[in-house]
C-alpha cells in the first residue's frame, strides 16, 4: 500500500472545509434530481420541495454509519475493517446522495467491500446470513456502489497513527504518563476515534490529526496533564512542515468541536426521514439499474432451485424403477 501522502484519499479525499465538502453533497444533489426528472414528468423544483432537506440527509446517513460500526462490531471485524466500511460509505454518500440508491443495501455493501478490502474476507452469502438480507441484493449493488467510488478504495483510518504516539510516549516522548493511564486513554481515543468517524472530520482532516485529537481529549478525561501536554507539543519535535504550536492547537480545537456530533441519531427521527424518502423515491425514481439487477438474480436462483428439484424428482423416480 501506497502511503498517505501520495495516496488517493489525499488527493481525492481531504477537504479544505466542511463549506467544501457541502458543496459536493450539493453537486450529488443537483444530479440525482437531473438524472430523476430525465425519468419523470414533475419538475425539479417538486422534487426539491419534496426531497429530504440537506440535514435530513445528513441525519440519516450518519445513522447508516453508526450501524456499520454496530454490524462490524456484532460481526468480531478488525477496527481497520469498520473504519474503512465507514469512510468508504461516507464518500459514496457524499458523491451520490442518498435518493437514488437504498441506503441500507449500500451499508451492507460497504461491509462487505471493506472486508475484501482489508484482506478479512467473508462471503455474502455467510454475511447476509447474519444480518437477515438477501446476498443477491448486495452483490448487485456492489459494481454500483465501486463504480460511484470511482474504485478508490484505498483508506487510512487514526488507529495506527494513535498507536504510533503511544509508542514514542512509551520511548520516553512523555515521561509523565503511567502505564495505567495510557491503556485507559487509547480506549477512550479509541471511542473517541468513532465517534468522529460519524462526522465530516475524516473529509477535512487527514488520520494523524484526527489521533492526536483523540489522544488529547482522552488524556483531559483521564486527568494525565502530562500526555495532554505532549500533544499539543509533539508538531515541535518534527522535521516536517507539520502544524505546530498555537497552529496545531487550532486544529485540534476544530476537530474536537465535531466530537459532539458523533452520536447514532434517534431511530424515531430517522424513521420518518426514511418514510419521507421512500415516498420520493416511490413518486420520483425510476427502479434502479441494482434494484433491476437484483431482482433478476433472485428470480434466476429461483429458476435454478426450481430446475434443480425437478431434476432430482426425475433422478429419484429412475431410481424407484430401477
């Protein structure tokens, strides 16, 4: 693997702004009513007026990535696997909206993608069977789903970086902190990590900083005055064109500000933005090229067993006959 630097989630993935990454919802936005208005008589600014609203949509998809977590978490899936389900479903909600496509379908995918992409590989069929759905539906999604990825899939998350600053603490970085205090503050980096998982941080910021965010506000709630220091402190001691000082501060400041808004939303709510959504897409939508796809792979299993029990008939009677 390539590293962050030079690596597509840099050059495609890092915003300057949340005002940025906005802009980019918007455009996905504009698409799917062009792409639905193509298919319909009603005009754009109906479908406008019906659609979700910009935060609704926003509320939805980061419910649909806290359930990542909670999938990947039921399933014993490596923290590289759920970070990577998660990231890789925010940018495909960020550049293909959330009306054209079920969201549940593409959170599943994202899953599933994510385990081949991390090398933790499980079958759909074994996936789908934990978590109810049908695999069909999955895999005629995933070609929609990679290719509105543009098939970058490449993603580094804040774990390693998080261990890396608790390896120099440990090598003498911040000779204040007990061994006690580092294991309780990487499992609150660690919560911390996913909740900012839930917001735009991971669009705007890249994985060190993000970690370093982490570490700080978890040594602030573990009392370890010492390691919070060494983070505000640590851009000092690079040879780089890192952030230090009151810069790296300011940015740390900024990321922590997302920290509250990391939480799964009410599921009432989220039940009646999914009810809202589905009556425009009942209205708006034509049935997607997925949807199509997989509804002809269940009726093709369904040809198949259907084939298979009547060969098996077939073999059972010659067998009675001798």
């Amino acid at each position: 693997m390539c590293d962050y630097a030079s690596s597509t989630q840099r050059e495609h993935w890092l915003h300057e702004s949340v005002a940025q990454v906005d802009a980019r919802r918007a455009r996905a936005r504009v698409e799917t009513f062009e792409r639905a208005k193509a298919s319909s008589e009603s005009s754009t600014s109906a479908m406008e007026t019906e659609a979700l609203t910009p935060e609704e949509e926003r509320t939805i998809v980061r419910y649909h990535e806290a359930k990542i977590q909670s999938v990947c978490g039921a399933f014993a899936l490596p923290r590289k696997v759920k970070n990577t389900a998660v990231m890789l479903f925010k940018r495909f909600a960020v550049d293909c909206g959330t009306h054209a496509q079920s969201l549940k379908i593409m959170m599943l995918t994202s899953v599933y993608v994510a385990c081949k992409v991390e090398e933790s590989y499980i079958s759909a069929e074994e996936f789908c069977k934990g978590v109810r759905e049908d695999p069909s539906r999955v895999l005629a999604a995933e070609v929609t789903f990679l290719s509105g990825l543009k098939f970058r899939l490449v993603c580094y998350g804040a774990t390693r970086p998080l261990d890396g600053f608790l390896m120099d603490v440990e090598d003498g970085g911040c000779k204040g902190a007990t061994s006690k205090q580092l294991i309780e503050c990487r499992k609150k980096a660690l919560d911390i990590v996913d909740r900012l998982m839930l917001t735009d941080a991971p669009l705007i910021r890249p994985p060190g900083q993000i970690a370093l965010c982490a570490l700080r506000r978890a040594a602030r709630e573990c009392g370890a005055s010492e390691l919070e220091k060494y983070c505000e402190d640590v851009g000092a001691r690079g040879t780089t064109k890192a952030p230090r000082g009151a810069k790296l501060k300011e940015i740390l400041d900024d990321i922590e500000s997302h920290v509250d808004e990391g939480v799964e939303p009410d599921a009432a709510v989220v039940k009646e933005i999914d009810k809202k959504l589905k009556l425009w897409r009942a209205k708006y939508l034509a049935k997607t090229p997925a949807a199509d796809d997989a509804g002809d792979a269940q009726k093709a299993a369904k040809r198949r067993k259907s084939e298979q029990s009547r060969q098996d008939m077939i073999a059972a009677e010659e067998d009675a006959l001798g």
